[in-house]
C-alpha cells in the first residue's frame, strides 16, 4: 500500500519582495486547502536560519514527506532547500520549488490580486506535482584517471605536458611520423623571435622524457565508445590495432593550409603561399628583388566567408623576415582589413611599417591581378591603378579545417562548424570544451589560433580536462533519461540521433535492441523523452504522470 | 558567479584588497584588507528593503551616472555575494554626521551594522593568478571628438547600458540631451508647482490677483497689509519658469529616439597620441550594439567608422556581413576628424571619405565612441606590490611562449590583465591560468581544504 502523502508547504515573505506585492496570508491559508497539504508556514525569510530550521523541525514533527517552498528562483537556492530536506531525513529529490517572486511578485509588482492569482495556481501545480515525486539518489561513476591527446601539434603537445605534469597518465596520438604539426614548417616565430624548429625540439624532447606521456606516432584513433570518465580507445598504429581506457579526451588536431590553386595565377615557383616562403627561409633559398603579398587569398570570400585570424600577422611576419634578410628587396603588401588585433601584434605592423613595407588597401570588388612581372591593384587613395613590379608574389592564405575533422566528429560524437572545424559547447562560456562532456578542445582544431593563443588554450583544455581526473569521481544529479518502459522500447535509434550529449546508445539485450541511457552523460534536457513516440523513455522527476499531473492542477482551479 | 558563490572550495572575498605580499612560489603570503560594508554578509538576504527605504540617492556608477542609486547599495543586481553595502561617504548616518537609520528600521535580518570595522586577513598559498581586468578609455581627453561638451556623443559603454533592458531607458535609445532635458522639466515643475502654491495662498489670503500685484509694483503703488515686491518678484518668477517649460515641451514633442547612429572605431587606440595597440574587441561590440539597436528598432541605421574593421573569431566576419546586408550597418573606412553639433543637439561626423577622396560631413542622432582597452586603474601599484614587470602600455607582460607567466614564479595573470582580448578568449585563458597554477600545488592538493 502507497504511503499517505504529507505536503508540508512553505510560503516566502522575502522580506517585502513577495509580501509587498502579493498577498502571503491568502496564499498561506490558501495552500492549507490543497489536496495531501498537512502544514503551512509562512516565513519572513525561508532561506535564513530559522527558515531552514523551520523546514527541518516540520519534517520531523509533521512527518512530512513531501516539501514545497513557494519562494524565488530555484537556480539559487533548490541546492540550500535540497539540503535542507537531507538534513531533515528526507530525500532531497522529495522537494519541489515555486517561484513566486520572480514570476509573480517581480512581474505583476502593480497588479496585487493578479499576481496573488497567478501565485495560487502556481503553488497548487506545485503540490500536484510533489505528491508524484520519488525518490531519487545521486549518480556516482568513477572515472578513468588518464587522459588521450589527439594531435602532436603545438597544442597538443602542450595540453599533453599540461595535465601530465599534475601527474596523470596521458596518451598522445599524432597521425604523422613526428610531432610538431605545422610548427615544423614554420621558420621563425613572430614576436618571439625564436626558431620555429628549435621550440619543436625543446617541446619534442619534455614529451618524450616526461614519464606520464605515452607516444603514439603514425597512429590513428579508429574507434572510440563510451563516456566521460569511460572512454574506451581502438587506435590502429601501421595495421597494428590497440584498445585503451582513458577518462577523457582532448581534441587538438590542428588545421591544414589552403593550397590557393586557381587563385592569382598560383603556380608554386613565382607565385606561392607564406607556407612555402617559409620553407624557403628555412632553406635559405629565398631571393627576390620586389614581393608582392596578397592578404585575403581564398579567405572571406563567397565560398570561404570566414576571416582566418592569422593571416595578417603571418604576413607582416614574413615581410619583416623579408626586409631582414634584404632590406634592398621591395615589400608591397596589398590588404582588405589589417587584422593585428591586440598589443603584440600592433607593434609589429608598425614595425613592418618603420622597415619600409608598404601596405595597400584593396577593394575586394576590384581585386589584385596577377601577371608575369607586375601586380595590377587599385589605390582606393588615389582613386587610380597601381602598377607593382614584382618577381614573386606571396598569397597570405587562409588556415582550413582538417581533413579528418567530419570522420574525427563522427567518432567522437561532437560537433563541427560550417566551415568544419570543430564546435564548442558555448562560444562564450565553454569556449574549451564540447557539449559532450568529457571531450575538450583546443588550437587550430577549434579555430585558427596564433601561437600564444593556441598554447593558452591547449594549457585551458588541459585545466578543463583535469577537472574529471582530479575528482576521481563523477557525481550527478539524478534528473536524468530513464528507460521506464523497456518493453516499450523498438530500439529505433530516433533518441540516440537527436540527443545532443551523447548519452544514449543503443544496446542488443536478450528482449532485442534497446536504448541505454548513460546517467552521466545526461543533462537532463528531456529531448529523447520528448521524441520517443512509445513513450519508453522518462525524466526522473518530470514525468509524464508528474507534469500531467501539473498541467491538470492549473486546469482545474 | 553564481557557482563561485557557492563553491565549497572556493574562499570569496569581495570588497577586499591585497596589502602585501611576501614569501616565494609555493609559499607565499599575503595580506588582504576587507572593507567595511556595514552590513553583516551572513545575516544579509539580498532582499532590497533597506535601498528602498535610504533616502540618499547617489549617481549610480554601474549605469555609467546616467541613472541613480541609493547610499546602501549592490553594484548590479546579479552581484555576488548577494549582500548589500553602504557606500559610508554618501549615507547620511555614517558619512554626514546626520541622524537617519533608515536601512537599520527596515532591515528585518537585523543586517545593518553600523560599527563594523574593517578586517585584516593573512592568507599562504602556493599561487597567485592576476585577473585584474581593464578599464575604459576616456575619451574626454580627444578635444576633436567633444565627448565633454556634445550630449549626444556617448562611449560604448554607455550606449551598452542605454541598450539595456534593465537600464535607465528601460533599452530605449532614448538620446542623453532628451534624458537631460527631461530631468530640467521634472526639475522646473516642482518648482513652479511649488511657487504657483504660493502664489495661490496669497491671492486667497488678501483677495488679490497677481496681475493686480504686478500692476502695483510696476505703478509703485503700495497696497496695504501686502509685501508688494515679494508677491510680484514671486510672480514674474512664476511666469519666467512658465515661458521657460513651454519652450521646453515645444521642444520635446519635437525630439525623437534616436534613429541614426554613428560608430567612432579606436577612439584612444591605435592612435600614437594615446594607445599604439589595438583594443581586439571594439570592432565587434560596435557591430553588435548596432545589431541590437536595430532590432530593437528596426527603423535605426548605422555607419560605423573605422581604419580596418577587425573581425577575426570564428562567426566574427559573417556577423559582420550581416549586418550590412539585414541591419541597415554601412561601413566606412576612414578615421573621424572632428564632432561638431547642431543646434537640435544633433552631432555632425566630419570624415574623409576615402572612398570619393573627399571630406565630407553628416548629422547623426548619436554618437557611440569605441573606446580603448587600457589597463586598469592601480596596476602599477599591484605590479610594485607582487614584484611582476609590465609591458610598456601597462598592462602585465607575459611571453608569447608562456602567455600566462608573468616575470615572477608563482604568478600568472590572465585576461584583459595582460592585454586587450575578448569573452571567449578571457575564460580560455582564465582555465589555462589556473592549469599552470594547478601543476605548481600539485604535489600540495587537498592540504589546505576548510570546510564551508
């Protein structure tokens, strides 16, 4: 036989904040008429001391087993009110919360029977539901202490050192024969100064001495199941095919260069790309008596509308390099928008400036042309054509996404951009980590980065990463998907494919496919639940039966 | 905010200041002075009774003083911790000798503390991360611009808090000389209602009109039992403040919100005379204060103008294209020369237009300067205080290799602290911080933990 329900109802004055504009008697006495309602109490603060101890006291002396505070918004204080019913013997998912200050005191501040009403029919949803609640206990899963790093770049190798150095096993897996990325291409860093090849090999070397990082060159990841604290690695090294557990997973697989063919009579001998000037630098084979570089070449256009970020300063970089070298050599640098965003980089388009590089605005309606000998521009200034000299001309081109990038968000169940390069789980507030939790990303993989940036973020991704290991354990609330119905369920996938977490798989059991729901991964946002047309699938504590229960309250008045 | 006000692992102490620092990484220690807010934080709700109540209204600093605030205040209202403080120079109990206790009667957590003093911490930690921000440029010191003297020239800031459906215009684009013309309406009707009061009592009391007053003491007639000159100067000042608020009201119904809007890029940044850097991230709030303001009025247009308009995050540049092609943005290239006004308060944009080579100019309804990132006010003292270098604009230097270092182990700085840069890039750095902090106690974890 089901236990008698025992509503206790607490109704909160927030100082003058409801009871000035609401009337908290009439809502207090009105509570006491509500179905399973045993005790009422008003409180001047429900969230003080007294408040709280007013809560316990009526747990025990009531034999309350159910708890409804009509008060402000749960997003504050549901974790003090939770707590509060624990401490009091109840199960702290026995609780339900009705925001009658931010709903109906805050918004109807001038209409007191309105918003007296409206805080009535709010309270009585409230009871309605709590008298369904169950209870519900916390989700704990322990988690896999060691970590995998995909992609030997600069980003990765950095992240790698990052979490390994707080002690935790990292495995690093670079698809190339050796580590270092497009750093390895690169001749001189700008504004350090320092020898791309040198900083590979400072950072190659504390990779391969530290003792918590395993290195996996040549190595692809082929497969990857599980979830954050559990994943489970199929990475395939020359044929050779290995499982590992890690806990979590940081995405640093880099960009590849835009080979601009087609693009100003690209021909890779008089008219290349920074990479290839670079890799002339670093040959010392560079010469030339006047350079023409072109910014924005197959970037923000019609078909690659986005803006690489780097470009620019890639550019001035090289110019500089250029007037280095040979201050006699004519440096024309044709541009839409200068983007040296930030201190370092001003400094250094002045610098480019001050060593007689000459910068030249183009319209992108009038672009360069390129012919043997010379580079025709239009001087908006001047409002005339500009005929440049030139012996080689260098097109700044844009950074784009890897070429694994669809496969890779495929494995891993993460997003990518339109541009595929992959997403973050909030552009402002997660800007490091996926929506799945457990998988984290950084550097060029995310979007293009200089190199100070792409280190702070491989140094954040490693933070973010860390987080997981260092707790050892997972713990979640319990308002997660529950497979209520199995039988219900025709293991159709529908939930799997639109769950944007990644919490839901679908399994073989002896009663067929199923759908599993993994606790940890859930957030809770209802979508599988929402979409499973056989009703299988459940929110712990907003069920069907909860919130129809609800919807029934406020219909019947 | 929230989740740091309730972190068990997290020690917040707001309205403090570190006063000295000693020892080395891994051990250092450091001392920090709490302010008084003369509120008990533990006993304080949040709930506002007490700023209701106070009866000292103070130009409030989060609306950049173009709304108000009470003596007892929070800065916003999603302040962590949620407790309220009494600004002691403005109350009148604390700071003007007066008697009051306004906030003490209301309270009813019995908050208010008068008498609270001020405290002093002492704190050993391994670590130190700088998070010290930035602070807008201002502006005041570019006489062409005239932000000082033109209403209608506001910074980014401002128009930001204008914006704002929380703000003093509830987000309409209501126009500053507007606002200020308001006030002096508001102003000049307590007071004419305040002498017409008076006026009215001495024509009842001596069966008199004005007009027969005024005729008197224009004749220099004297009429008995009656203070002549005091009832007519009353009167002439009656009818002064009368001529004065028609005038203004004739005004008013004239004016508008404001519709046409121009955007200042660099104002103090890459400009030689103040900022050689540039600030990172005007290019793109300007593109978006537009974007808001055309939808929240989709009769507003936008030039914004700039030297490069730099759009450089990932969505930054299709943004931008954006609201060129749906929210009415034009873009002009070119840096503003001067900002004159007309009579009807309307600022006049002078500019090259580099486009025809020819300087020409435009009415706008408001002006939105695009201030510069500079370093916060006190980073000089606190880089003396904890022995790290700054680069030469003042921001803390860091190295490009090591971009959370500063010149001292054991401090790392992260955000607008160490250079201009955006949200996105302020919270990646803030976890790269805390990773290199994190390897450095390492070894240390759990230790020192006290239970909240």
């Amino acid at each position: 036989m089901a236990e008698e329900i025992r509503i206790g109802v607490f109704v909160c004055d927030c100082g003058s904040n409801i009871a000035g504009y609401l009337n908290v008697k009439d809502l207090a006495e009105y509570a006491k008429t509500l179905p399973n309602v045993v005790f009422v109490k008003e409180n001047l603060y429900t969230c003080s001391e007294n408040g709280i101890n007013e809560i316990k006291a009526a747990i025990k002396d009531e034999k309350l087993n159910r708890v409804v505070v009509a008060s402000c918004s749960p997003r504050t204080h549901e974790p003090l009110f939770r707590g509060t019913c624990e401490e009091g013997g109840l199960n702290p998912y026995l609780f339900e919360m009705v925001n009658i200050r931010d709903q109906c005191s805050w918004v109807h501040m001038q209409e007191r029977e309105v918003g007296t009403s409206k805080a009535r029919d709010l309270i009585r949803m409230g009871v309605a539901k709590a008298a369904l609640l169950q209870p519900q206990e916390t989700i704990q899963s322990e988690v896999d202490q060691r970590a995998m790093v995909m992609g030997g770049g600069i980003s990765g190798i950095t992240a790698a050192l990052a979490i390994a150095n707080r002690g935790y096993h990292v495995t690093l897996v670079e698809k190339a024969a050796e580590l270092g990325g497009l750093l390895r291409k690169l001749d001189k860093l700008a504004p350090s100064d320092l020898d791309a090849s040198t900083l590979v090999a400072q950072q190659v070397e504390l990779v391969t001495t530290n003792p918590n990082i395993r290195l996996l060159l040549s190595t692809r990841v082929e497969e990857v199941r599980g979830y954050i604290g559990h994943f489970t690695v199929t990475v395939n090294n020359n044929g050779e095919k290995e499982d590992f557990g890690v806990g979590v997973i940081i995405v640093a697989t880099g960009a590849e260069v835009l080979k601009p063919v087609g693009l100003f009579a690209y021909d890779g001998e008089r008219v290349i790309n920074q990479l290839e000037l670079e890799e002339r630098f670093k040959a010392g084979s560079f010469s030339a008596k006047n350079v023409v570089i072109i910014q924005c070449a197959g970037a923000r256009i019609d078909e690659r509308k986005y803006c690489s970020r780097i470009c620019c300063m890639v550019g001035i970089k090289n110019a500089i390099t250029i007037k280095e070298l040979s201050p006699e050599t004519g440096v024309f640098l044709l541009y839409r928008d200068i983007q040296a965003y930030g201190v370092e980089n001003e400094e250094l388009y002045h610098r480019a400036k001050e060593l007689g590089v000459r910068f030249i605005n183009y319209d992108q309606a009038i672009p360069p042309v390129v012919e043997p000998g010379k580079v025709t521009v239009h001087h908006q200034l001047l409002g005339r054509e500009l005929v440049l000299p030139q012996d080689l001309v260098v097109l700044s081109t844009p950074l784009i996404a890897g070429e694994d990038n669809e496969a890779i968000s495929k494995l891993l169940r993460v997003s990518i951009d339109e541009n595929k390069f992959f997403l973050e789980g909030h552009v402002k507030l997660k800007p490091l980590d996926f929506a799945t939790d457990g998988i984290y990303l950084c550097g060029n993989a995310h979007y293009p980065a200089s190199l100070r940036e792409a280190v702070s973020q491989a140094l954040g991704a490693a933070s973010r990463a860390s987080i997981p290991l260092a707790k050892g354990v997972m713990t979640v609330e319990p308002i997660v998907s529950t497979l209520c119905d199995e039988d219900a369920c025709r293991g159709c996938g529908l939930c799997v494919a639109l769950c944007p977490y990644g919490a839901l798989e679908i399994e073989r059991t002896e009663k067929g496919r199923k759908v599993k729901v993994i606790p940890v991964a859930c957030k809770g946002c209802g979508v599988c639940a929402a979409t499973c047309y056989q009703h299988a699938l459940t929110i712990n504590s907003y069920g069907d039966d909860q919130l129809g229960e609800q919807i029934r309250a406020f219909l019947n008045a | 905010m929230l989740d740091v006000g309730r972190h068990p692992k997290i020690n917040l102490l707001a309205y403090s200041e570190v006063e000295e620092v000693s020892g080395e990484v891994g051990a250092f220690q450091i001392r920090v002075k709490q302010k008084a807010r003369y509120v008990n934080a533990d006993l304080c709700t949040g709930c506002g009774s007490c700023a209701e109540k106070c009866p000292s209204i103070v130009v409030d600093a989060y609306n950049v003083g173009l709304g108000n605030r009470k003596a007892i205040f929070k800065y916003f209202p999603q302040g962590i911790p949620s407790v309220y403080t009494i600004d002691a120079p403005q109350c009148r109990q604390l700071g003007q000798g007066k008697k009051c206790g306004v906030c003490a009667k209301v309270c009813q957590a019995n908050a208010i503390d008068y008498e609270q003093k001020e405290r002093t911490l002492d704190l050993e930690v391994g670590a130190i991360i700088l998070a010290t921000g930035y602070e807008v440029f201002d502006p005041s010191v570019i006489p062409e611009y005239a932000y000082d003297r033109i209403a209608n020239v506001v910074t980014a800031l401002e128009f930001e808090r204008l914006l704002s459906a929380s703000g003093p215009t509830a987000g309409h684009l209501d126009r500053p000389s507007e606002i200020a013309m308001e006030k002096e309406i508001e102003a000049l009707e307590k007071e004419h209602k305040k002498l017409d009061r008076q006026v009215k009592q001495l024509e009842e009391k001596h069966g008199k009109t004005s007009s027969e007053v005024l005729d008197a003491a224009k004749g220099g007639t004297s009429i008995e039992g009656v203070d002549v000159a005091g009832w007519a100067s009353s009167a002439e000042k009656l009818h002064g403040i009368e001529a004065v608020l028609s005038e203004l009201h004739r005004k008013k119904a004239t004016t508008h919100a404001a519709k046409k809007l121009a955007f200042i890029q660099c104002v103090g940044s890459r400009d030689f005379r103040f900022n050689r850097f540039c600030s990172s991230y005007c290019c793109m709030h300007s593109v978006k204060e537009a974007m808001i303001a055309y939808e929240h009025d989709n009769d507003v247009s936008t030039s914004i103008f700039c030297m490069d308009l730099r759009a450089v995050g990932r969505g930054f540049e299709e943004y931008k294209l954006r609201g060129g092609k749906q929210a009415n943005i034009r873009y002009v290239r070119g840096r503003v020369a001067e900002i004159t006004e007309d009579e009807a308060k309307n600022p006049i944009v002078w500019y090259e237009s580099t486009a025809n080579r020819q300087v020409v100019h435009e009415v706008f309804d408001m002006v939105v300067l695009a201030t510069a990132c500079v370093p916060s006010h006190g980073t000089k003292k606190l880089a003396d205080l904890f022995g790290v270098e700054l680069e030469r604009n003042g921001f803390f230097k860091t190295h490009p290799l090591a971009p959370l270092n500063t010149s001292r182990p054991g401090i790392f700085v992260c955000g607008c602290a160490q250079g201009p840069m955006d949200i996105p890039e302020s919270v990646a750095q803030a976890s790269s911080a805390a990773a290199r902090a994190a390897e450095l106690v390492a070894p240390a974890r759990h230790l020192a933990v006290a239970a909240k």
